[in-house]
C-alpha cells in the first residue's frame, strides 16, 4: 500500500510520499549509545519539551488528524488531550519505576536494576494515529530506549508531524525517527540484529506474521490486536445508563475502535427494552462532515474499510439477522455508513464471531449470567468486557471468570496510563501503559554481591 492521504470524506488523493529507503541504523545505535546514559530526570527533561510542543499545536495535530483518517474534530481534540495525559503520568513516575529495587537475600546485597534493551521497532495503526504511537513511544524512551515507527500508510503526515515535534522540542537525532517503510523492509528491519524488539498495534492477521518474524530472531514483542469485546447488560441494570454507555463506547471513532463494546449481551428479561431504547439512540446520531462540530460519526478511514463493514452486515443478514438502520449518510463518493443496530444475532455469524471496525451494534439475547459469561467467552478475542449491573457485589464473578485482559463495571471498556491495557487469545500479548507497559522493554537485571 502506497502512503498518501486520502480524504475519507470524498477520496480525493491530498498528497502522496515515496518510500524512503533502508533506515541507517547507525543512526539510531549512535543515539541510544548516549540516550541510554542519561539521567532518567535528564530524559524527562527531554520528554516533556515534546508535550510542551504538542501542547502548543493542539489544533493543527488534532485537525490533521480529521483530515487523514476521519474522525470527528472532537475526538481527534480528545485524542491530543490523551497524549498529553500519558506524558503527565510517566514524567512524574518513571523516575520511581526505574529506580533500583533492594531484594533481601543471602548476599551482602542484592537488587534489581532496569535497563534499555536498545532500538525498539513500533508498527502503529490508523485510527488513533497520535495516541497509539505516543503511548509505545512515552514508557519505552523515557526507560531509555531509542525508537523506529513504521506508521499505516493512510496517516503519513500524522507520522511526519510526530517526528517534527521530537525535532522542534530539540530531542537528540536519532532518539525517534519514523521511516516510510515498505513491508519487505520492514521485515529486514526486525532480523537486523540491532533491532532489540517490537510493538505492533493493529489486527490479528498482521500480528501473527509480525510475532512470527520475531520469534524467528528471538526478539522480544508486544501486540495490541483486534477485539470483539462483549458488553453485558444483567437484568437489574440501570438500562438508561447502560444505554448511554453502549452509544458511546461503540460510536467513539465512527466505531473503529479495537477495544469499543462490538457485541452487546442482554438478559432476556430487559432485551425488549434495551433493544428499542438503542435502536432509538442510534437513530438520533447525526452522521456527516467530521469537521463540523455537530456530527457525532464520520465517514470511515478507507473505501476498503467501508466495503468490508457492508459486506459483514449483508452476510450477517443472510445468515438470519435483521438491520435497524439509523441515520442516512451523505450522499457522494465518502466512505460514510449508515450506523446500524443487528437483532437476531447468533454464533456463526459474522456480526457475532468478526470484528466488526465500524458502527454496529449487535445484539445477542442470554437467559442468565452463566450463559452471558459463556458467550462473551466464545469468541478468538480476549480485549475487554463491560458488565452493567446494580450489583457489584455479584458482577465480581465476571472479574475471574471472563477471559479478557481489561473487565470494566458500570463503564466502558478505555486505556488509562495508569493501568495497564492488553489482551488474550487473538487480542494479542504483553502490556501497554502503567508501570507494567514501561517494563515490556527493559532488561530486568538481577545484580548479587557477596
């Protein structure tokens, strides 16, 4: 795939980049040689010129952002206020987290050290172009760690922006630097034997070949991948606050959200009631211009991406599902779809075992919560899961017994810095964010003086 912005709204080509040739990774060994030897208070130092500087151009990033992948202005002013807040989280605690740790042994003395492991190589997504790669980047170089982003290919002035904002903030060369990479490089670039890791955001498919090229050179890798999160909805739930939870976490960047709720799993007691009062929800979204304030939903990033959500609905629908379209998109050559709400549905269909990356709500009706449990775990995704439940007391058996990586009550399925976010199963290995996202790539040493 080529690299060019291409306007969601009408597919007009805006721009398009060459591939650049083979990174020069003397560069970045050259770069970490010295990054690594600073102060952690001399990298945050560093770092927190980089906030200041995004901090300063919050409008421009955020309507680059609208622009390249389309969604709506005020998600994309959202997502630099997130990036923000990630930098905020690890300039005050990662001096902490990488202090040495004293251990009581038998020795004179025992600890554990944490060091950098080198040049750490991120493929990074579209759909939060500045978050995704900000919250790899903020933990693995203030640990320090030097850095090399291959980024999608349909956001490559998101990915020329954030390597101008590490030059502007007078971070040394080489620390960050972004290639646009073709595949076949890409996959040279993780044998190099200088290439100390990986981290990939992005869909099962690609992951698996990624984490097979890694494990081929024994290089360590972290993968956020797809998720088909469920969203249980118990029969003593609040169902008009449920409700506001399931309209938001679904419809947050026109649906193309790997941890937004895909399947929703209600009590049958309720199931009427929550249906229509969503069906009505849905029907209010207003869908259009992303640039215009007054639209909650934009067109999706690609045709490509727009044929693919049509096609899960239609086969959805042929397998016996039925669709209650909401609002009606703009007419013309974007790649809009009309958000949908699909009843009816049940396993083997794709509404229920695919990913569905765009504005669908899928609705599946359960008995009770052994059956609510069973069917959220029947699926090759373990992201995240929200129940919605008067008691929390009970909701606790979701907690152990649902097989995901991030359980939410009363709230929807979000990335916080302070936690960390990962999944299971096809979702992926490893964490981002929190003390445990900074420790994917260091060295944890064990040092024992007698």
């Amino acid at each position: 795939m080529r690299y060019a912005t291409i306007c969601p709204v009408n597919n007009e080509t805006l721009k398009e980049f060459e591939f650049d040739s083979f990174p020069d990774l003397e560069i970045s060994v050259k770069a970490f040689n010295t990054w690594r030897r600073l102060a952690v208070s001399e990298r945050v130092a560093y770092l927190q010129r980089v906030a200041d500087v995004i901090k300063a151009g919050k409008e421009q990033y955020a309507k680059l952002i609208t622009t390249e992948m389309g969604k709506p202005i005020s998600e994309a002013e959202y997502e630099i206020n997130k990036v923000l807040s990630g930098f905020d989280y690890y300039l005050k605690n990662a001096a902490r987290f990488l202090q040495d740790e004293l251990v009581q042994t038998n020795a004179s003395k025992s600890y554990i050290r944490f060091e950098p492991l080198g040049i750490i190589f991120s493929v990074m997504p579209w759909n939060f172009p500045f978050w995704q790669v900000f919250r790899f980047a903020i933990p693995t170089l203030i640990s320090g760690n030097v850095s090399i982003l291959k980024h999608s290919p349909n956001v490559p002035q998101c990915a020329r922006a954030i390597e101008a904002i590490f030059e502007q903030a007078g971070v040394p060369n080489g620390v960050f630097k972004n290639y646009f990479l073709t595949n076949e490089d890409a996959g040279k670039l993780i044998a190099d034997p200088r290439i100390a890791g990986i981290s990939f955001t992005g869909s099962d498919t690609t992951g698996s070949i990624l984490a097979s090229q890694a494990g081929k050179h024994i290089k360590k890798s972290v993968l956020e991948l797809g998720g088909n999160d469920a969203f249980i909805v118990l029969a003593d739930a609040n169902i008009d606050f449920a409700i506001s939870g399931a309209i938001k976490s679904r419809s947050i960047n026109t649906g193309q959200s790997c941890n937004a709720a895909k399947r929703f799993i209600v009590a049958e007691e309720i199931a009427s009631v929550f249906t229509e009062k969503l069906m009505s929800a849905v029907k209010k979204l207003k869908v259009g211009d992303p640039l215009d304030d007054n639209n909650q939903l934009g067109p999706l990033a690609r045709k490509d991406l727009k044929e693919k959500v049509q096609r899960q609905i239609t086969d959805s629908i042929m397998a016996g599902a039925v669709a209650h379209y909401g609002a009606d998109i703009p007419e013309g050559e974007g790649n809009f779809v009309s958000p949908a709400v699909l009843t009816g549905v049940k396993p083997g269909m794709p509404a229920f075992d695919e990913e569905i990356f765009g504005p669908v709500w899928s609705v599946i009706v359960v008995r009770d919560a052994d059956e609510a449990i069973a069917t959220a775990n029947n699926s090759v995704y373990g992201l995240g899961a929200s129940i919605w439940t008067a008691d929390k007391v009970a909701a606790e058996r979701f907690v152990s017994e649902l097989e995901t990586g991030n359980v939410f009550i009363n709230d929807i399925v979000k990335s916080d810095a302070r936690v960390p976010f990962g999944g299971t199963k096809r979702s992926g290995y490893g964490r981002e964010l929190s003390e445990h996202g900074l420790m994917e790539f260091v060295n944890i040493k064990t040092v024992y003086i007698n």
